[in-house]
C-alpha cells in the first residue's frame, strides 16, 4: 500500500511501473534511490544482527525492501547510460 500510494503521489496517475519517461531527473533520482537503499540494507543488517526489540522477519522485510529499490536504481542508471539507444 505504501509503494501504491507513493506511486500515485509522485507520478499522478494510477499504476504500479515507474516508466523512465515519467521521471523528471532519472539520474538524480537513480543515485538518491540507490543511497537510501544502501541505508535500508545496512539497517536490515543490523536489526538482523541485534534481536532484542524487533521480531525476526524485520530484517527480511527491510533487506526485500532495499534490494528491490537496489534493482531499480541500478536499472535506471544503466538504461540513462549504457543501455541507452542514444
């Protein structure tokens, strides 16, 4: 519901692919995604390491979260540069 309501917030449509051309910076916004998944990462690691206060699917849930953001931040950069037709 979360990645949805983001979705439809960001692009002001309905729908649930990012299409590169609905990006106004897809560079910019590739490289901020992929920092804010390494953050996800790394405190999927963390949770996972210290289990006093968070059940254990936690660290699953955030580690899902940051390589899926991981997968699409590097799609973009690679389809605005190598992958490109230009």
């Amino acid at each position: 519901m979360i990645y949805v309501s983001w979705y439809r917030f960001t692009f002001k449509r309905k729908g649930l692919v990012p299409w590169l051309d609905l990006w106004k910076d897809p560079k910019n916004s590739a490289i901020q995604e992929l920092i804010i998944a390494s953050l996800f990462l790394v405190f999927a690691y963390f949770l996972g390491a210290d289990k006093m206060f968070f059940p254990t699917p936690t660290a699953l849930i955030f580690s899902l979260i940051g390589l899926l953001m991981l997968i699409q931040s590097v799609y973009v950069l690679l389809s605005i540069s190598i992958l490109s037709d230009d």
